[in-house]
C-alpha cells in the first residue's frame, strides 16, 4: 500500500505587490495654473517691455536691470509652464510623485511671468530685492506664530489663540519698552504676555476639559477687547510717555550682507529676524532629534502609551503650550518694535489666523510651516509692489491674494495634511 509523500510547505519569502497609488492633484493644480496664464497673457495681451532690477543705489555690488519683451516672455512662460504640467502628469501616470523641485520651478516661473506682464510699459521696474524684503517683513510674526502652533499642536492642544498671544505681545512689548526705554526688556515681556495668554488656554483645555476650539476663540475676543480698552483709557492719554517704544536696530552681518540681492534680505536685519532664523532651526532640531520633541510628540500622537512609559501626559501638554505661547508672543513684539513702531487698535489683522492656516499648510513641520508663512507673507507683498508699479491689476483682488491663498491650503490643495492623533483631544487618565 503506497503511501503519498508528505507535501513540504514553500519556505520562499511571500512577495506582495506594491498597491499603485496615483495622485492626481499636482498636474490639475498646474493645469488650471496654466489655463490661467492663457487667459491671462492671451486674452489680455500686453505689449511694450518689462524691466526688473536686482540693485539698489546704496548696495556695494550693483548688478544690471534684466529688461525683456513681454509678449515673447508670456509666450515663453506659457509654454514652459504646459511642459512641465506634462511632465508631472507623466510623473502621476506612473505613479510617483511630482518632485518639490519642479513645484518650486513652476511657481518661480510663473510668478516671473506675472510680473513680466504686469510691469510692462510701466516707467518704474520691479524691485526683486524689495519684493524679497517686503516679504520676510511681512512674514516674521507668521512664523513666530506658526512656530508656536506646531508646538502647541504637536502636544495635542489646538492652539486657536494665536491671534491672542500676537496682539497681546505687540501691547505688552509697545508698552514696556516705552517705560524702561530698551527694545530687549519690550522683547523679553512679549514673551510673558504670549505666555499668560496660553496659561489661560493651558488651564481651561487641560485641567478644565473645556473645548480647545472654543477657549481659543474666546482668548482671542478677550485679548482684543481688553488692549483696546487699555489703548483707549491709557495708551491714548499720553503716547509719548507709554506708547513711543525703541525701534530694533538694524544689524547687518559683515561681507554676507554686501552680497547681491540676497545679501539685504537675509543678512541686514534687526535681532527678531537673525531670531526667527535661529528659533526655526531650534524648534526643528527639538522636535525630532532630541528627548524633549519625542516626549512631546508622543503625548500629541498616542498620550496612553506615552503616559504607560512614565510621562506626565497633562503637565508635558501644559508646559509646551506655555512655550508656544512665548514664542507666539515674540513674533507680536514685531508689529510694535520692528514694524509700525507704536500700538494701535487690532493691529495683528488676524494674522494669527493665517499663521494656524500655515501650521496646516506645513503639516504640522516646522520648516514647512515656515515656507508656507513665507508663501502667505510674499503674497501679502505683492500687492504692494504691484501698486507701486503701476500693475492693471485691480487692487481689491490683490488685497484678497493672501486669504485666497490661505483657503487654497486649508481646503488641503496642497496635499492631505494629518494632523497629530491626540491633537485636540483631552487626555483623562483612567
């Protein structure tokens, strides 16, 4: 009687096939960028030149006015702007995706287009060094408010008072500085203002389990209604003697500010700028390459195991919220010492607001949310360039880019952002 031989099972690895996953959403957005430069430069075509300039009169190296046709440049932007649009649909086909490289060259592109069309004829050229410098201006209490969004939300706590924290550093900061005469103690009560806004928010959301969302908004309401009662009954009375703060003086690096074009914007600033540059990186490097970011990471991200490992879940959460409230009330001394010079009524703008749409845009990363403040802050510039060049743009749509832009990357055009798990949720441990 035969008996079968015993099946031997296959010890070879199992392979899985790698699920294709296209996305999309780059070559539509380029797509409808370039219809857009079609009705743009074909429909309203525009004749003449285009100049730009890269110099200034007091820069010790002066490069050359680039001049060019403009019809010949919005032709050639147009179809440089339909090639890369195939490119990055052949990028989707095969499933990849579409580097950051050529999104930046895109936009560049574009944005040289633009400009070409609107400068032509116009007698005064498109200052590139202003257009930079107008932006990082624009941009610094963005990115000291995104800064501290991502801190706040990394940690698991919505942080809506950013708008709060700004104006409440932009008061505290016109305010000290005008009495004690120093632009560092003005800096330096930023910081405690920015601070004392989030203890509120800290406390409510944490110990309180009042709705993160909801404390944010009314921190905001509160902080507005009290530094313009403040500004009315005390400010007003004597603006020599409380609302005359030091301005930051200018520090510019030498050799590295001399060099051409990017020399001014980078390297002749006042110490808040040299600052944003440095807390960028600190708050980048702390966030993922030291104990402290990855304890704050864990509570944002899952607060039980976190808490299973010996981490005080809530008093991490408190702390770090306190902390992005620092640095949020930083980038409101801005508006005050670096920028306008004095407080006025609801200065900030709801700047605050567009710097949580840049946490968003940025993913939660600190150096994305950077470059998205970046993108809102050169946004915000345009306009005013574009007014001094005379552009046949209609002012009120210009004056409506930055918020455009801002829906535009809430709406997630810019990809699925995914915030941190625990982001917003109270943490009660059983």
């Amino acid at each position: 009687m035969s008996t079968a031989a015993p099946v031997v099972p296959d010890s070879s690895p199992i392979v899985l096939e790698k699920a294709e996953i296209r996305s999309w959403k780059a070559p539509i957005a380029f797509g409808v960028f370039v219809v857009l430069s079609v009705i743009l430069f074909f429909g309203f075509p525009r004749h003449g030149a285009s100049t730009f300039r890269f110099s200034e009169n007091s820069d010790a190296i002066k490069l050359p006015n680039l001049t060019v046709d403009t019809q010949v440049t919005t032709v050639a932007v147009t179809i440089l702007l339909a090639i890369l649009t195939a490119i990055s649909g052949w990028y989707s086909w095969k499933a990849r995706k579409t580097p950051i490289w050529m999104v930046v060259l895109f936009a560049l592109i574009f944005m040289f287009g633009f400009l070409a069309w609107a400068d032509s004829g116009s007698p005064y050229p498109v200052p590139i060094t202003g257009l930079f410098l107008g932006t990082i201006s624009l941009a610094v209490p963005l990115v000291f408010g995104a800064l501290g969004g991502v801190i706040s939300e990394r940690g698991g706590v919505v942080n809506v008072a950013i708008e709060g924290q700004l104006l409440a550093g932009a008061f505290v900061s016109a305010m000290t500085a005008t009495l004690t005469g120093s632009w560092a103690v003005g800096l330096i009560a930023a910081m405690v203002a920015g601070v004392l806004v989030s203890f509120v928010l800290a406390a409510f959301a944490i110990k309180y389990l009042v709705d993160q969302v909801i404390v944010g908004v009314v921190l905001n309401v509160l902080v507005v209604g009290l530094t313009n009662f403040l500004y009315s009954q005390v400010l007003a009375v004597d603006p020599p003697v409380l609302n005359h703060p030091p301005r930051l003086p200018s520090w510019p690096i030498p050799l590295l500010s001399e060099i051409p074009v990017v020399g001014k914007v980078l390297f002749d600033q006042s110490i808040i700028e040299y600052l944003m540059y440095i807390a960028v990186f600190v708050v980048w490097y702390g966030l993922f390459k030291t104990r402290w970011g990855l304890r704050l990471r864990s509570v944002g991200e899952h607060p039980e195991a976190a808490d299973t490992v010996g981490i005080n879940v809530n008093s991490t959460r408190f702390w770090n919220v306190s902390l992005a409230g620092a640095v949020a009330g930083l980038g409101g001394a801005y508006f005050t010492l670096g920028s306008v010079g004095a407080f006025s009524k609801e200065m900030t703008a709801g700047q605050g607001f567009i710097a949580l749409a840049a946490v968003i845009f940025g993913r939660w990363d600190p150096i994305r949310a950077t470059l998205a403040a970046l993108l809102f802050g050169f946004a915000t510039n345009l306009q005013n360039v574009l007014s001094i060049i005379g552009s046949p743009v209609p002012s009120e749509f210009m004056l409506m880019l930055p918020y455009v832009v801002t829906i535009f990357a809430v709406a997630g055009l810019v990809g699925v952002s995914r915030a941190p798990a625990a982001d917003g949720k109270p943490y009660i441990k059983s």
